[in-house]
C-alpha cells in the first residue's frame, strides 16, 4: 500500500526486504525513523555504512572481522587450534559461543550444498578447510577433531556427508546430534540444548 509519499514509500519498500519484516512492521518502522530525532537516522545511516565498509572475511575461518588480518578468534592464542568447529554462517558461531561448551576454533562455510539452489562444494569454503587440516599436520596443533554444527535438514545433512568423506582416516569427525531436531537451523536452538548438542556429539 503506498503511502503517496515517495521517499517515505522507498524507505518501506527497503525495509520490507529484511527477513521477518512485513509491510506493516515496515510502515511503523518508517513512520518511527521518520518522527525520530535526526540524530537517530544519522547514527542508523553511519551504523548501515560501517558494516558495509569495515567488515570484512577473517582470511582463516572465513567469519566476519573487522581486524587487518584474523578475526579475534583465530588470532588468541588460549584458543584450542586442534578442534575445529565448522558452521553454515558466521552468525551460528555466536550460538556456539554462548553455548560455552566449546573453546576450540571455528571454519565458516558460507551456506551448505544445494544442488536445487544451484549450491556445490566448489561454491564452500571446504578446499580452505581441507587447506588447514593439511597445513596443521606440519605444526605442533594439528587439528585433531573437527565438530560439524551444521543445521540438521537436507543441506547440512549432505554437506556433513560429503566432509565426512572427504576427510576420512584424517582427524576424528563428529556432528552435534541430541536435541536437534531434524530441519532445525542451529540459530533457534536456545544455548543449553546447543550445549547438550556438542557434549553429545556423535562420530560419523
Ligand atoms: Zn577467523
């Protein structure tokens, strides 16, 4: 429904893009920044502008940084850099860290593979995974164990497969498995149960 404003229509029709935003919420978030002090919107503009700019891909792990180099977790040392911890999106680290059951490191995949979405291993980041299991047998922190916290429907179920096969004999393979529902995305399960999820974890 257009408001006939043309500048305040465009502000709706971009903030109906954003997931779980439907029109109406879009039309009370505008009217809101709208009637806002102007100091708000500026802060908004700038807080859009800053994410776009300054963040980018940690070159390890492939989670959002906004350092030179290595994300904050790659580069602390107290980390446990034999356990890898491989997620679908730098967002499911955050859920694996307030879990506080883990204190190894993570490899972010950027998504999982789709062949209907068009998604395949080529298009992951798992030749980098790979790249760092091989490039730790030379260190003293070889990686040891890598922990799939992939979401528990048909993509993370044939990613895990295909990672699974592609590092067999190499390190121990585990997926978090109790307490995830199958077709659960690992960003709706509360921190206890992802807790749960990793003690219980099971070879595959
Ligand atoms: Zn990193």
């Amino acid at each position: 429904m257009s408001l006939r404003v043309p500048s305040l229509d465009r502000l709706v029709s971009e903030l109906s893009k954003l997931p779980g935003i439907g029109e109406k919420t879009a039309q009370r978030l505008a009217f809101y920044i709208l009637r806002a002090d102007s100091s708000f919107s500026s802060r908004l503009q700038e807080a859009l502008f800053d994410v776009r700019e300054r963040i980018h891909s940690c070159p390890t792990c492939f989670s959002y940084t906004e350092n030179d180099d290595e994300c904050d977790i790659c580069s602390d040392l107290h980390r446990d850099s034999t356990s890898i911890c491989v997620v679908e999106d730098p967002s499911d680290i955050n859920r694996v860290e307030n879990s506080g059951a883990f204190r190894g490191i993570y490899h972010v995949l950027q998504g999982a593979i789709s062949p209907l979405d068009g998604i395949q291993p080529e298009d992951l980041r798992i030749k980098e995974l790979l790249a760092r299991i091989e490039l730790s047998e030379s260190s003293e922190n070889k990686v040891k164990e890598v922990i799939l916290a992939l979401d528990a429907d048909l993509e993370g179920d044939t990613t895990a497969l295909y990672i699974s096969k592609l590092l067999s004999g190499r390190v121990r393979i585990t997926r978090i498995a109790h307490g995830v529902p199958f077709g659960t995305d690992i960003d709706y399960i509360d921190k206890r149960t992802l807790g749960r999820a990793l003690e219980n974890r099971v070879e595959i």
